[in-house]
C-alpha cells in the first residue's frame, strides 16, 4: 500500500500490523509526519508539533515489540491531543493569549492513559480559546479550515481534532464536549465522536470534578477506533468522583449486533428547531436506512423543555468558577464569547440555579422514559452544514437570526443537558459536498449500545470511506500542489 494508503487505514488494522512486525512504530510515525507536513500549512489542525517527543515514544514501541512485548491496545499509534488538555513538556495554551507560553508539569488523566496504552504523542490540535463555541479559532493560532472545502470551518471546540482525522494527520484523536464539542467537528468532517455518559471517561485535572456537562472522549475515522480507544479511557479512577464502575472490557466485544425489532425514535428536528435545508435533504435517507437495518422505527419528538435554561445557567456557572478570577483581574485576555459567558455566570443567583437543577432533574426522568419506549433516539448533529471559516456562528439558521452565538448549536447542547451518552456518525453530504451526521442517542449509561447502532449505521451507508481531496493532494504553505 502507499503511504497515503496507510494513513487511512483503520487504527484497529494499524495495530495489528505493529505488534506482527509487519510495521514499526517509527515507519508508521514518519508516514504521519510527511502527512502532517503536506496538508496541515493548508488547514491548520495541528498547532503544536511535538516530533522529537514522537520519535521518543516510537521508538519504545519498537523496542518493546523487539522484546515480545505489547505496550497496550494502542500499540504504537500516533494520537494528537486537543489544547484543552494538559500535555506533560508540551506547549498547552487553551487558545487563549494569557496562556500561549504554558508548558504543564503533568499530563492529564486522558493523555496519561492513552500514552501508557502504547499511543504516541504528536502534537496538540487547535481549539476556540477556553473551548468557546463550536468554530475553531483564536488569536494565538488563527483558524482551523474545513478539509472538504477550506473556505469552511470544521466546527468545534475539537474541529483541530476532526480536521487532523479527516485528513489522516493522526489515526486518533481527543477532544471535550460540552455544548457538541465532540459532535459538531465530526459532524462537519465526516468523522465519528463520542460524547461519553457523565464520569465513563474520567477526567483529571479538574476545577470542578463533579460538573455535570462537560466530558471527555475520543474521536476518529470509525466506530471501531472509538471503540478501541474506549477500552483505554473508560476504567474508573478515584480522581475522578464520577467515575463508573462498569467494567471497560465492554469496549473490546464486537460492535455487531442484529437490531431486527430495536425500537428506536426518529426526530429530524428535535420537536421544531430551525434546520438548514441542506440538512435535512442530507439526511433524509435515514428512516430508510435504520429500517433496513430491521430497526422499529416510529417519528416521536422527545420532550427537552428545561433543557435550554438547564444548559445555559449550568454553563455560566462552570465560565464563573473556572475564568471568573481571570475576567475580574485582567478582562483584556479574554476574548468576546468567554468574556460573556463568564459575567452571565458572576451575574447568578442561587434563585437561577434552584430553577435550572428543577428543570434538569425533570429533563433526565422524562428522557428516561422516553427511552424505555425507546431504546435509541436519531437525531440530527448539527442544523446547518459547515458555514463560512471567517464567521463567528452562522448569521442566521433556516432565516431564523440568533439571539446568541450559541443558538444555532441546540441540536447537541439540549443532548447535553439530559447526560446521556450520544455519537455523531458520518452519513451523508449536501450538494456541494459538505458532511452530514446523524446522532445516536442511548439510554443512561449504554455507551456501547450507541457505538454499536453508530456502527450498523456507518456499515451500512460506508460514508467513513470518502475522504477530502486535500488529504490526497496535499498543499504546501505557498498554496502549490504537493506530491501525491
């Protein structure tokens, strides 16, 4: 196989090469790195390039492999981190100017894991600065570009990750989600996230362990990648107070499920939401296709009243407790949407958040319910397709005007608020080629399930194949075509 070949390969068929010696970690890190150096100048996914620390942890794949021994499920495979998350000697910046020089003295508990599995670290992948909604820019690095057309923006906070995937940078790939963070890039980039079920992933360090909105989890081209990553991610750890305890070999069990009688919900809109009609022509062959599938498929509307105020008031509270002393002390490093965020949060009252934990609390046994009739909702991911790289938030969304930047995200940030686990799968295209996801939504706690359906779905339709041009032609950063 060629070298591009090789970079989209499946992370699970990488893996087996590796420990076969059918390939060797520094074959397979050089390959991305040549991948890296003729797309990246283009799109702008990866930030910081860490290629000496790389070459460190390949070659102790290697080593390792000489002795007989596998280092993890992971052996070997190169992974970038988004720069949300602490990297150990590697520049971490958040995105944001008052931190562009910051090197941490520890890993996170996600880089922590996925490096002890055997993956290599290269680098960090861009984000909005603090994870500010979902397009992917900020003053320290500028913006990420959509790899299906780069006048677009991949979405995000992880849109450096989605983009990294999609251009086969990097097999794999974390991000964060809060408000689609995980959804919304893959989505755009016809990619797989995952958004975790509250505490499946734990997360360390933490200004708010116990906050209930926002998570980790992985990204990549497949759901078998996901998957695989999950094993590596998903064990409790007594940092995290949220942990579960369900055991994480579940990850490694076949995706394979027969699904003839599967009850499963159907809502292109979520009960009304304004959806672009791009979309929805996108995804208007999915009851077609989940019915193939043997599921029983019936159009029911969840009822996600409460989930605007809980999401929002919850949200506020978290920019408070986590960049209040920064916007108070020195409010000229942050940006407008951080800034905002942050004074709706010193500005709550214990009135608000009585009223917005009611309205959760009531979300989370009406979904409940809802999913005991049902065993999945489908759903849409986002409700436009990918919009102009050099507009903060569409300005409009099916002629509807937003009242915030973060209207037109409801789609994922209401799946937010109830905590379930949900994945946004690649399933279609609009016209002009733009992608288009569907999003699984599973029962309290049955993360696998999703991944599972999410994997009949990508079987089924085979859109994880089509990759972007540029990840084959390749642009140097004068704008030439590199060698294909």
């Amino acid at each position: 196989m060629t070298e591009q070949e090789l970079c989209f390969r499946p992370a699970t068929e990488l893996v087996t090469l590796l420990v076969h010696r059918q390939l060797s970690a520094r074959e397979l890190l050089g390959t991305y790195l040549a991948q890296i150096e003729r797309v990246n100048p283009t799109v702008n996914a990866i930030v910081t390039l860490a290629e000496d620390h790389a070459w460190r942890l390949a070659k102790q794949a290697d080593d390792a492999i000489v002795r007989g021994v596998q280092l993890g499920p992971l052996h070997g495979l190169p992974v970038a981190h988004k720069d949300l998350t602490e990297t150990k000697g590697i520049r971490t910046t958040y995105g944001s100017p008052a931190r562009a020089d910051f090197v941490p003295d520890v890993d996170s508990l996600v880089v922590e894991r996925l490096v002890a599995a055997g993956a290599v670290t290269v680098g960090k992948t861009n984000t909005p600065e603090w994870g500010t909604g979902s397009q992917t820019y900020n003053d320290v690095f500028g913006a990420t570009r959509n790899p299906y057309d780069v006048s677009k923006t991949p979405g995000g906070s992880s849109g450096g990750a989605a983009t990294a995937l999609a251009t086969g940078m990097v097999p794999i790939a974390d991000g964060t989600d809060m408000g689609g963070s995980l959804r919304n890039p893959a989505s755009f980039c016809s990619v797989v996230g995952l958004r975790p079920s509250i505490g499946r992933v734990p997360t360390w360090p933490s200004a708010a362990p116990q906050f209930a909105l926002a998570v980790a989890g992985p990204m990549a081209r497949t759901v078998g990648d996901v998957a695989l990553q999950m094993r590596v991610l998903s064990p409790p750890d007594p940092r995290h107070p949220l942990s579960h305890s369900v055991p994480a070999d579940q990850f490694a069990r076949p995706l394979g499920r027969d699904f003839t009688g599967t009850t499963v919900a159907w809502s292109d809109d979520l009960g009304g939401l304004p959806v672009d009609p791009r979309v929805s022509r996108a995804m208007a062959p999915a009851p077609q296709v989940l019915t193939s599938l043997g599921c029983d498929l019936r159009e029911r509307d969840p009822d996600l009243t409460g989930a605007e105020e809980a999401f929002r008031t919850w949200r506020a509270w978290y920019y408070a407790l986590t960049l209040g002393e920064l916007f108070e002390q020195r409010p000229q490093d942050l940006g407008e949407s951080a800034a905002w965020n942050t004074k709706a949060g010193l500005a709550l009252t214990g009135e608000d958040l009585c009223r917005a934990e009611k309205a959760r609390t009531a979300l989370y046994y009406r979904m409940r319910d809802f999913l005991t009739d049902h065993e999945f909702l489908i759903t849409l991911v986002s409700q436009v397709p990918p919009f102009d790289v050099d507009l903060p938030y569409p300005p409009a969304v099916a002629g509807v005007e937003p009242e915030s930047y973060l209207d037109w995200m409801r789609s994922c940030y209401w799946i937010s608020a109830t905590g379930l686990p949900a994945a946004s799968v690649p399933f279609g295209f609009t016209e002009d080629g733009l992608p288009v996801g569907l999003q699984v939504v599973g029962r309290p706690g049955d993360d696998f399930g999703v991944l599972q359906l999410a994997h009949a779905i990508e079987t089924a339709t085979q859109t994880w194949r089509r990759s972007p041009d540029i990840a084959h032609t390749g642009v140097t950063a004068t704008g030439e075509a590199g060698e294909r």
